[in-house]
C-alpha cells in the first residue's frame, strides 16, 4: 500500500508545485481533517473518495485497508510539514508495510520564526498537542533559551505562561503565532507572560518562548546541589531535611542518570524528590508521604526551585494503592516509622528487575533502635543483595550510613 502525504498551511487557495498538482489530478482517495478538506475540495477529482482523520485513528486505518483492493495509492493532506509531530509518523508506527513519500510545506514553528526573523536552529522543541506537561517541564529545568511548543485546547498560551509564572521561570517572553500561514486571519504576538494568561488566542496556534536575561547572574546556570536553607522545613527543624552533601551522596548512589522512575517514601521537605527533579529532569519523580502537612510544603518546595511534575501521593505508603503508579526503577526510602522491612517489601513487588532501593541509616546514641539493624535484617529476610555501605559524617550531625541494596 502506498501513501503520498502532503503538507499544506491555513491558506484559504493553497499553492503547490506542479508535481503536486498532477498527483492531486490523478488522485482516487484522498484523506486529512475536515479542515483540509474544505482547502483543498475545489482541486479534488469529482469521482474521487474522502477519508476523514478523526478519533479513534483505529478506525480510519481500517478504512484505509478497506480501500487497499480497489487503489494502490491513498493521498493525505496533513498540517504543514507530515514528520514534524505529523500525521507521517503515524502510517509510519501503525503501518511499516507501506511506502510512504512526503511532500512537506512548513510548520506552524518554522513559520513563527519567519514572522519573528528569528533564527531557529538552536530551538528546542516541544509538543504539547494531546500530550502532558513532562517534556515542556524537562525543557525549562535544562534551562532552555528558546522553546517552541505546539499547543492544543487544553495546554493554551495562557495555561503555559501561567506554568512558567507559578515555577519561577519568569525570564521568558512569549512569541504567539495566531492562524499562521492564512494571510487574512494570522496574528503574531510578542507578550510577557503576564500579559499572556490574560489573553484568549484563536486556534490554530502555536509559541516559541524567548528567555530574556540580565547582562550578569544569568537564571539559566543549574545550581548543583540546592542550599539547605532555600527549602521550607517541616515545623523549622533543621534536623527534618537531607542536608545538601548527603543529599548528592544519595542521588549519586540511586544512579539516577541511567534510571526512568524514582520512588521517594517519606519525602517529608521534598528535598531529595526536588534535588532529583532538577538535576534529571528525565525522571518521573513519585513522592510518598505520611504527615498532612508535608503536602503543602512540597508543592512550596517545588514551586521555589522550578520543579514541576513532582507526582505526590499523601498517606501510609503500605497502604496506598500502587497499582495505577509508575513502576520504578531507584527507590529512596527517607522514613519509614519503624515500618522498614513492610515498606522494602512492597517496594520491591513494583521494583524494575535492575532496580535499586537506597536507605540513610542515622547512627544516634538517643534512638534505641539501630536503624541498621532494621536494614540488614529487611536485607536479609527478603533475599536482598547488599553493595558497600558508605559512611559519612557532616559537621556536628551524627553519622550517616548510606546502605543500597537490589534483588539477586
């Protein structure tokens, strides 16, 4: 089976190139949008076939298929250019059998830098177009100077600044494109994200987003290893964070570069889901916590450090319900109320078979339980396989242990 796609813009009497033009000519079943349908009708052959694109795409694969006896070739119009987040990658994914050839015009996002004679290829891209936050989340936390996203209905320009104001990435200026390629209708805006959450924009859309920085102490540096004292604490014990240094230790131990998932079990401030977060924005951070009160000073803790898409989940970890959660792959348990070798167990049920789990043992004279000895008998009971514990002291604080284990 074979597909010819190609790409067209907003305009009313579209322009192709002769080769094109013959194909279409020749054309028996054609298929795209109802929107691309009402561009192109006028050059469609009067015996030739329709195929909407609409949801579930599953049906109109079948439709395809169907018409596979009576023509060889269907054609598609697709929005701007079919590989870039198009239509292309679909037949692709769902029909590698089929030869597929492309003629491509430009995308929403090549043309907004026209408009803004912007230069283009250090721009990192983004689609949003029936997706979730994660990858635009993942853009701002590697501190990215130009962004261009594709929108839909529900992840607007205005719901995208209002994301960017409420992290703290309040450097950027916001460059909306309004029904571009349409020559009558398109609009092109430059706005401070302010101004765009107050703003309705029509649709189709899209947006690059421009940090504007000072001469000096530019906001796109990463800080490695966040301050202590940037965090909000539970009740302002200072005792109830990871410090910074044993923080780093931890990550560095949960091999975070080359995991998907993390786990943080009593996350308390939040400081080692958010020092995760920052550092690999790739990860999905899933956070667990007992005490009521710790949920709003995570949401704090996040909104300081410009870490969005923490995953938070309030109550007893042996008891809330997992199955709907991210399996992980790096557990860190911070507390676990005496409840150590209950909360490993299940852990390890939702554990990647390459996982690891990463506990900080506190060595006190004050606590009669030693906590290592919660850990090795856990380990031991259920058939863990132990790394090298390391053992550090800072400051005037009691020693830590930072113990790691992983199935056999």
């Amino acid at each position: 089976m074979r597909f010819i796609i190609i790409g067209i813009a907003d305009r009313p009497k579209p322009w192709f190139m002769p080769e094109v033009l013959q194909i279409i000519s020749e054309g028996k079943v054609f298929s795209g949008g109802r929107r691309h349908h009402d561009i192109v009708a006028s050059l469609l052959p009067e015996a030739s076939a329709w195929i909407d694109i609409t949801v579930p795409l599953e049906a109109v694969f079948a439709q395809y298929r169907t018409v596979e006896a009576k023509t060889e070739t269907i054609i598609v119009f697709a929005s701007g250019d079919p590989l870039f987040f198009g239509f292309a990658n679909t037949i692709l994914r769902k029909m590698p059998e089929a030869e597929v050839t492309v003629y491509p015009s430009f995308n929403s996002l090549q043309m907004l830098a026209h408009r803004l004679l912007l230069p283009y290829h250090d721009m990192r891209i983004v689609s949003l177009t029936g997706r979730p936050w994660p990858e635009l989340d993942r853009a701002l936390m590697k501190r990215a100077a130009k962004i261009g996203i594709l929108t839909d209905h529900e992840h607007t320009p205005a719901a995208i600044a209002r994301r960017l104001l409420d992290y703290g990435y309040s450097y950027y200026v916001v460059h909306v494109g309004e029904r571009l390629g349409n020559p009558e209708l398109e609009k092109v805006s430059t706005l401070s994200l302010e101004e765009a959450t107050q703003r309705t924009f029509a649709t189709p859309n899209c947006l690059i987003l421009t940090a504007h920085l000072a001469p000096h102490g530019s906001p796109l540096s990463r800080p490695f290893g966040l301050p202590d004292g940037s965090f909000v604490l539970l009740d302002g014990r200072e005792k109830m964070i990871t410090k910074m240094p044993i923080r780093l230790l931890t990550l560095q131990a949960l091999d975070l570069p080359r995991r998907r998932v993390l786990w943080d079990i009593g996350f308390c401030t939040g400081s080692v889901s958010i020092e995760a977060r920052l550092q690999f924005p790739h990860l999905h951070v899933v956070a667990f916590e007992v005490r009521p009160e710790c949920e709003t000073i995570i949401h704090e803790n996040a909104r300081r450090h410009g870490t969005p898409g923490i995953e938070v989940h309030m109550g007893d970890f042996c008891s809330v319900d997992c199955d709907g959660i991210a399996a992980p792959d790096a557990v860190f348990i911070g507390g676990h109320g005496g409840h150590l070798k209950d909360i490993m167990a299940k852990a390890l049920r939702y554990l990647a078979p390459d996982g690891v789990i990463v506990f900080n043992s506190v060595t006190s004279p004050k606590v009669p339980t030693n906590s290592r000895e919660l850990w090795d008998d856990a380990c031991r009971e259920l058939g863990l396989l132990q790394e090298p514990p390391l053992r550090i002291q800072l400051n005037d604080y009691n020693p830590i242990e930072i113990l790691k284990c992983r199935a056999r």
